[in-house]
C-alpha cells in the first residue's frame, strides 16, 4: 500500500490507466438517484494483505465510474461506500449492517477469508440485499454460514476456488519432489481451520487416498505463541512435510520455532500467511522455498472485461502507481467490481432488489480472473475458479511466486520447477 491513502489521479495516468481514472462530468441526462456499492474488506489487523490493493483498484474503478452508469439507456451516478472490516468478523457484521440499513447501498460485495465475507453475506441474506463475495474457500463461506446444498441461499453469492482445488494443488505440488509422505498438520480454531481439517470435506480424507499420513495435533488458538506441542509431534512422526491455513502472525511464530527446535521439513505449504511478498520478506532468507496456492499472477490468461486490461497490465499498473510488489488479490479485487459493475448494468429495474438479484443469478461474464457463471454447481450460490500451486524463489535479491505445478488447470503457465527448502 502507498504511503499516501489515496492513489492520485496523476499517478494513474502515468501508468496507463488514466484515460479509464480520468475525471469526467455526468452527462446531462444523469438520473437522481445514486446507486450504491457497499465493500467491505480487512484493510487493517492480522488479514490487512487481503486488502492491500484495495485503494489501487476503488480509485480506479471510481475513476471509471465518474461518467456514471448505464442502464436502459439511462446513466446513473454510482458511489462506492468502502469500510473496513479490521480483519473481525463482529465488525465486519457491523459495517454491513451500517451500509445496508444506513447507507442503503443497492448491492453489498466483499472480500477475504471467511472472517469477512460470512458476516457480511449473513447481514445482506437476513436484509435480504443481494450480495456478491470473493477470496474465501466456498466451502468455509457455504457450510460455514450453515448453508444446505439442498436449498442454497437467497441473495448471497460467491466466486472461488474450493478444498477440493487446494487439496488437489498442494498434492500435486507435493509430488514434485521426494519425500516420506508424512504431513503435519496447521489448522487453528477459525472457521477456515476448522473447515481444512475437516474428517469429511477437509484435507485428512483426500490425504489418506493420497497416500499421505497426516499428523494433526488438533486446533490452535488464533494468535498462538507457542507451537511447541504442534513441533513436537511432527518431529516424533517424520513429518517432511507441513501443510495448513494460518494467519501470517501465527506462520511467523511457528517458523522461528521451528528453527529454534531443529524442525526441517522439506516441503512447506501453508494458505493464506504465504500468499503475500510482505510476509516472505519479513522472514528474511527462511522466507525461500516456502510453497502456497496460487489463484492470480500477472501470467494469468484473463483479460478484465471491464477495461481490456490483461493480467500482466493491470499488474504493472499496480506496481507502478504503488511502488509495492503485486499480490494476489488484486485481480480477485479487480474482478469483484467488474462483476458488480456488469450486473448494474443488466438488472432491468436498479430500484428493486429482486431485479438485481436476478440480473446476478443471470451472470455470465468473462473477467480477470477467469470465467464468472453461477451454474448451480458445486452448489446453488458458488461459482468456481482456477487455481494452481508453486514456490517462493528468490531472483535477482527478490522474492518471486513461481508456478511450479498446473495439473489442476492446464491453462495457467508454468513458471519454474519446485526445490527443496534449503
């Protein structure tokens, strides 16, 4: 993130996008009603990288936005109410609550981990304001609101990846190099945790049919300060490889630990804390080799059909206006206004709820981050999307996320081969 709070305009002309940031005066014709985008995202605490792209991408689309919205031939001015959700789910419930019963935004979206976008979704189904969501398992977002395959929910739907694709990415990552097959097991006492080490939809059934034993020591609490239990058992076992979904605080601490007790494993694969080049910088040199899913790179074969921009684009953009390294959501952030932008446009009365509900149910879009189709599958409100797995490897002084297996979506390239933890 910039060290300013907002991006300026300036900047986003310098990186090419200013023709889509430029400011524009609403045409005349303009309806009075304003229509309104509710987001909510951790821009604050322990899941902050989730939203570390968020002032990049709400300048830009605000800036796309500036001529207004069209609809019927009519053109609406739309403003973006944006809160942060401080990475806790009781304030992401709150800020919902706030921006539908006192902002009364038309359509609610949000991002990143279950922590978010479960409490907002809940908020916008019980307030029955439709609802779009990203960058969360569906699992953990479906089964951890209590939702029932068999009836699904009303106003609330999602796009991303599932257990299932992570399973099948970090297996196939693990079979790159050789190892005993022994697994240890990180899942703390949170709604993604408790979803990853399921005996039923997690990692330990696909694990057995893999031939992988997984060590699990049972649930942590968040913010730990002491894995000596966790380290301890996977030593006793032989575990040489170590998988789970932590916070990047928690990851932290267990990977000084593990240094400090004589733990190497060879392979380590953790979601969420290692998805971002902030955390594997902080850990210095023990930050190489470290493994994680991979759901977005500028190598990515998407193009926004919003702006036309490709993946490579829009990341150079990013790059430029913020002087930071990429990171993954940003396409996913990027993807979630195209998609919100795009069922304005199509809902045939922006006044009525059930209108741009439908206008959502009815989506069939292209975006940066893939296609966008609610089908019904894998459940009513989930639509999936492609991920893949690879490795942190240091280039030129600089960490870099390599693409080392695309087995689960031959479309996205290959970038290098997977090494050992040195």
């Amino acid at each position: 993130m910039t060290d300013s709070k907002t991006i300026s305009r300036r900047t986003l002309v310098k990186t090419g996008i200013g023709a889509l940031a430029a400011p524009a005066v609403l045409p005349a014709q303009a309806q009075s009603q304003v229509i309104k985008i509710g987001h909510v995202s951790p821009k604050t605490g322990p899941l902050a990288g989730f939203g570390e792209a968020d002032n990049f991408i709400l300048e830009q689309v605000r800036g796309i936005l500036s001529k207004g919205l069209v609809n019927g031939g009519k053109t609406y001015k739309v403003e973006i109410i944006s809160k942060d959700s401080q990475s806790n789910a009781s304030r992401a419930s709150e800020v919902a609550s706030e921006l539908i019963l006192g902002d009364k935004v038309n359509l609610i979206v949000a991002s990143a981990t279950p922590d978010t976008t479960n409490p907002v979704a809940d908020q916008a189904e019980v307030n029955e304001v439709p609802c779009i969501t990203t960058n969360c398992p569906w699992q953990p977002y479906f089964f951890g609101r209590k939702g029932d395959p068999k009836k699904g929910f009303t106003w609330t739907y999602h796009f991303f990846w599932g257990l299932e694709d992570v399973i099948g990415a970090f297996l196939a990552l693990w079979d790159e190099l050789p190892t005993n097959k022994v697994v240890g097991g990180l899942f703390p006492n949170d709604a993604d945790g408790n979803a990853w080490g399921d005996a039923n939809i997690g990692f330990p059934p696909a694990l057995a049919k893999g031939g992988f034993k997984l060590v699990d020591p049972g649930r942590y609490q968040l913010m730990n300060n002491d894995f000596t239990s966790q380290i301890s058992a996977f030593k006793a076992a032989g575990a040489q490889i170590v998988t789970g979904n932590m916070i990047p605080p928690d990851f932290a601490t267990f990977w000084s630990q593990a240094a400090q007790q004589g733990f190497k494993p060879k392979i380590v694969t953790i979601g969420k804390a290692l998805l971002f080049p902030s955390v594997i910088d902080s850990l210095g040199e023990r930050g190489n080799g470290l493994t994680s899913e991979i759901w977005w790179t500028p190598h990515h074969p998407f193009k926004s059909g919003l702006t036309g921009q490709s993946a490579q684009a829009l990341t150079e953009g990013y790059t430029k206006a913020t002087n930071r390294p990429w990171t993954q959501p940003i396409g996913f952030q990027h993807a979630l206004f195209e998609v919100a932008i795009d069922v304005l446009k199509r809902a045939k009365n922006l006044s009525d709820p059930k209108s741009i509900l439908e206008s959502i149910v009815a989506t069939n879009y292209q975006s940066m981050v893939g296609p966008i189709h609610w089908t019904g599958a894998p459940v009513k409100n989930v639509t999936k999307t492609a991920l893949v797995a690879g490795q942190w490897q240091r280039k030129a002084g600089k960490s870099d996320l390599v693409i080392t297996t695309n087995k689960t979506a031959p479309n996205i390239p290959l970038g290098g081969k997977l090494q050992p933890i040195s």
